[in-house]
C-alpha cells in the first residue's frame, strides 16, 4: 500500500510540479517601508497623534536619525531625516530625495538571503549593487532602472521589541498595502519574484494598479505622475486585527 501511494505521490509532483519561482516568490516579504521627514521630532509627535506608536532612533554618525513604527509580524514604517551634515553616500542620496520632498521613498523587502538573492538577479539580468554590512546587507538598483524606489535587506542580527512597542493606539496590526509608482519593469520585476497577483485594482486616484501579494501585505503598482522623476512610494495603508484599515497615509 505505501509503495503504492509512494508511486501516486511521484506522479502527482512529475504532473503537477511546483514553479520555482513561486516557492521564491512565497518568501519575499514586505520588510520595511521609508519616508523621509524635514523634522524628525515634529514627525514622531505628528505620527504619536494618530495613534502610532514611535520607537525612536538615535542619531548616526553620517548624520541619519529616524524613527520605527513597528509591528509583531516584523515588518515596520521607518521615518527617516538627516540632522546637520550628510557625510557619506547614503545620508547623501535621503538627502538628495529630501530635497525633492517629504514621502515615502523606499519599499524594502526580506525573506531569502543575500547570496540566495544575488544568484536569482543574476539569472534574470537585472543589475543591481550589494553593501554588505555587519548587521545588515543591502541589494539596491541603479538609478533610471525603474527599480530605484526597492531594495532587499538581509539582516545578521536579531532584534526583539519589547510589546509595547508593537502595541498602538489606533488598533493598527501590521501593513495592509503600499501603493508604489511604477511601469512594466516593476511589474516585470515583482513578477519574477515570484509574488502572486490579483491583477488590477482601484488605485488611489482614477484608474487602476496591479496588486501583488506578500505575507507583510501587498504592493499596488501605479504609474507615475512624472515619467521623468524617481518613481516613490505614493500611500501605505495599516490594518487592524479585524482586517479593517485602520489608518492610510498618503505622500
């Protein structure tokens, strides 16, 4: 009997086999959203009236300082300023987008590590850079490549906030969806990935974004109001534990 369930086993997975980049895809997660502030202190108390809790950050020696909302699946919202004098590449580039404007301007995303990750845009030709840190590496991609608003993140440390810092005032449980700009490289990109998707969806103003699935919630591509500007994050929206949107920021 075993041998015989063993041989329906063996055809089922030769009939029906499961897509590697679908396993790939069932990994990604959203791990963070960024949006940059001109006053990190008026930002924290503004995000503290709408009911969020703000684990604040300290300030860095290249002149970055921010701040978390942070949720119990390990995702968060990070608001993030530069005080004084941007003194490398990093603090650098959020201050350039500073420049430009409050909002959100990155989404990353976790879930393979960065070797793992590597190998996979190597495979599709997607260009791309690695800082490897300490405690976290970072993929991110050239500017102009459609890509410039993502990066991955991997991170060698483990870090565990205390409950009350995961608790909010407004019942917020964790990220429902990001609206993010983009063209068919973005698509193409997510899709890749791996990641499911629903297809088009109401956007935030007339007209429709393609909706993609993590399990730290969904990403909604939506083309840009400046094809010549660098495509950001347009809204993020949080949940309650009902599934009922709690709050949703526009940018």
């Amino acid at each position: 009997m075993l041998k015989k369930h063993g041989i329906i086993i063996f055809f089922l997975i030769i009939l029906f086999p499961v897509s590697y980049g679908q396993c790939f895809g069932q990994e990604i997660k959203i791990d963070h959203v960024i949006s940059v502030v001109s006053d990190i202190n008026k930002a924290i108390d503004l995000y503290t009236e709408k009911g969020f809790t703000v684990k604040r950050g300290r300030l860095h020696k290249n002149g970055l300082i921010n701040g978390h909302i942070k949720f119990t699946n390990k995702s968060s919202f990070e608001l993030m300023s530069v005080m004084g004098e941007a003194t490398d590449e990093i603090s650098k580039n959020y201050k350039e987008l500073l420049n430009n404007g409050e909002g959100g301007v990155y989404i990353a995303l976790s879930g393979v590590s960065t070797d793992v990750m590597e190998k996979k845009l190597t495979d599709l030709k997607i260009s791309y850079h690695i800082i490897r840190g300490k405690n976290w590496d970072y993929i991110t991609f050239p500017k102009a490549s459609g890509l410039e608003h993502f990066f991955f993140i991997d991170s060698h440390i483990a870090i565990n906030d205390a409950l009350n810092v995961l608790t909010h005032k407004n019942s917020s449980e964790k990220i429902k969806e990001v609206f993010v700009e983009g063209d068919n490289r973005v698509e193409y990109f997510l899709k890749v990935m791996g990641l499911k998707t629903q297809g088009e969806s109401p956007g935030i103003e007339p007209g429709t974004g393609k909706r993609f699935f993590t399990d730290t919630g969904d990403i909604v591509v939506v083309p840009g109001k400046n094809l010549n500007e660098r495509p950001r994050i347009k809204s993020i929206t949080f949940e309650k534990k009902d599934t009922t949107e709690s709050i949703r920021i526009e940018f």
